[in-house]
C-alpha cells in the first residue's frame, strides 16, 4: 500500500505533527508514505492542504481519497461570515468527493451532519491520540510555587473572536478566585487577538501570562506536568489534544460541557455548566465552574487516578493501528 500525504512533517502546528507520527507508524510497518500524489494507491486529506481540483484528478487517476476532518468554521468566530460560509462550501465538496472520512470524534460527526443534513458519509470516528513517550506522569517540570496550586489555561487560542471569548472566560473565573492565596493561574499560547498582557495581569491571581508565542509541542508536556490543573475554556472542541495530552501526563482538566470534551474526558474530570450552541459561543455558569474546580481539588487523588485510566484510550499507537486497519479495508488488502 502506497500512501499519499499533501505536506510532511517537518513545519509548525497539529496537522504537521500529525502527518509526522503517522508517517513514522507506517514505514515502521512496511508502508510507503510519499508527500506527493503520484503513483499512489490511497490520499488522505487534511485541513486545507489539497485543492478540490487536485482530489478529483485522484480520483480520477484511481486513487482512493480519505478526508480527515476535524471541525467547520463557525462564522460567529470569524468576522468575514462570507469567508466562513465560504470555506464550510469547500470543506462540503470535500467531504462529497472522499471515498471514506474519518471524524476526530462523535460531535465532529455531528458537525458534519449539521453542514449537509440528510446525508450519511461513508466515515469511522478515530480520535487523537498522545505521545507517550513525551506525555507520561513521571519526568522534568517547570519552575513553580511549592506552596500553591497553578492551575494552567494553555492553547493556540485561534481567531480573534475565538481568544477574546475563551480568554474572557479564563479572566471571569480567575476573578471568584482572586481572594484566595492558595491559588495562582497561568495562561499561555499564540493569540492574534489585540489582546495584552494586561487583560488579564489586572487580576494579581493570574501570575504568568504570555499571549506572544506559541507553545513548542515538545515543550507542552513540562507546562501539563508542572500545573495542579488544566483549565481548559475553549468551545466546540472537535477533538482536544489538550485534554487527550493532560490525562496521558496525569493532571486533572476542568472544561466546558462543550463540544467533544464529554466524550473525551467522560467521567474522568468534570465540566462547568454551559448553554452548548453550535450558532453563537456557549454561555458559560462561572460560579458552577469554578464549584467544579473546586470539587477537583477536593477530592485530586482520585481525579489523578481517573484521567491516568482514561487516557489508556487515547494513545498514538492505537490511533495509528486503527488509520491502517481501515486504509486497508478500504483498499481490501
């Protein structure tokens, strides 16, 4: 089986780290990646990285075409809504062209089914699945208090609209905690938000801020392991690496009752109260959120030993296993 890629693995972000692993997967089991569309027997696409133009010419050339979708657009993060409406037609014709797509979780499904109803693609669910020879409860940690808990907001915070909102939730729950001295918040991550520093310093429970660069994902497990807790604010998640990482490291999330964090997390951490939406961003219960977080903290050892079981389910290796199980179905080797 040849299997063809639209980029390699060497760039920035999760698609990039993504085409790595798997790539390393399959040579390592005999199969041939090429980051070319030649001479190939199956495409997987991903993101925006092939044209409609170039899927169609695979198709026609007898390739069999996979479409790894994770999410839509939701025009209430982007301000053109034109562009959202725009790129979700894109995504459509995509989808209508693969021969198998695979959703990075049930509510990416579900998200799928919103974008063309009445219509069942042929497609399984495979969620992400983390390093666990990076992500592992034991090993480095960052410099931090001794004497209290940090609790850690970290994220690539998206489109202006999307990290104004998940920040402001962040800022909105740190204030209930303002009075607490046993408690310190730590928010990190590329936002292109002209949002400072200083939208959240003015909060003195917030004591480590930095919206300037993006996290290095080798670097993503010393900030997991280092934080008493992941407070995790972003909405309608289609499959949080995040969460998938911080349970493989062992450290308890708080999130939204949003998106595919339910299904990731299940009744290994708990999720603040929302009004879930798929048209306008979630309205959020700050005071049953920050409850939550306390319940966490209250009973940490068994949230400690709950996320470490969980997160058996979410590893590269059985990610990988089941994206070649299915190549080959689909190809009938």
């Amino acid at each position: 089986m040849k299997i063809g890629l639209p980029i390699d693995g060497n760039g920035p972000g999760g698609a990039h780290s993504w085409v790595k692993i798997f790539t390393k997967y399959c040579q390592e089991n005999g199969y041939q990646v090429k980051c070319s569309d030649s001479d190939i027997d199956i495409f997987i696409n991903l993101a925006n990285f092939s044209s409609v133009e170039k899927l169609f010419q695979l198709k026609q050339n007898g390739s069999k075409v996979v479409h790894r979708i994770d999410g839509l657009f939701f025009d209430y993060t982007i301000e053109n809504k034109d562009l959202a409406n725009k790129l979700n037609q894109d995504i459509t014709t995509k989808l209508l062209i693969a021969d198998l797509v695979i959703y990075q979780s049930n509510f990416s499904k579900l998200l799928v089914k919103k974008l063309i109803p009445g219509t069942e693609l042929p497609g399984i669910i495979i969620y992400n699945g983390a390093d666990t020879t990076l992500f592992t409860p034991k090993g480095p940690k960052l410099g931090r208090p001794q004497n209290k808990k940090v609790i850690l907001s970290i994220a690539y915070w998206g489109t202006p609209l999307f990290a104004m909102n998940s920040l402001t939730m962040v800022r909105d729950i740190a204030r209930e905690f303002v009075d607490n001295s046993d408690i310190e918040f730590w928010v990190l991550g590329k936002t292109e938000t002209k949002i400072d520093d200083s939208f959240l310093r003015e909060l003195p429970n917030i004591t480590r801020v930095d919206l300037t660069r993006p996290i290095r994902r080798e670097d993503m497990h010393l900030y997991l392991r280092t934080a008493d807790l992941v407070l995790h604010t972003r909405s309608n998640d289609a499959c949080s690496n995040l969460i998938i990482e911080a349970m493989n490291v062992g450290t308890p999330v708080v999130g939204l009752n949003s998106g595919s964090t339910p299904e990731l997390l299940a009744d290994a951490g708990l999720m603040g109260e929302c009004k879930p939406s798929l048209d306008s961003f979630p309205i959020l219960n700050v005071p049953d959120i920050c409850d939550k977080i306390k319940q966490t903290f209250d009973s940490y050892k068994s949230y400690r030993k709950k996320v470490k079981k969980r997160s058996k389910l979410f590893t590269q290796k059985i990610m990988c296993k089941k994206y070649l199980k299915h190549l080959e179905l689909l190809l009938n080797l």
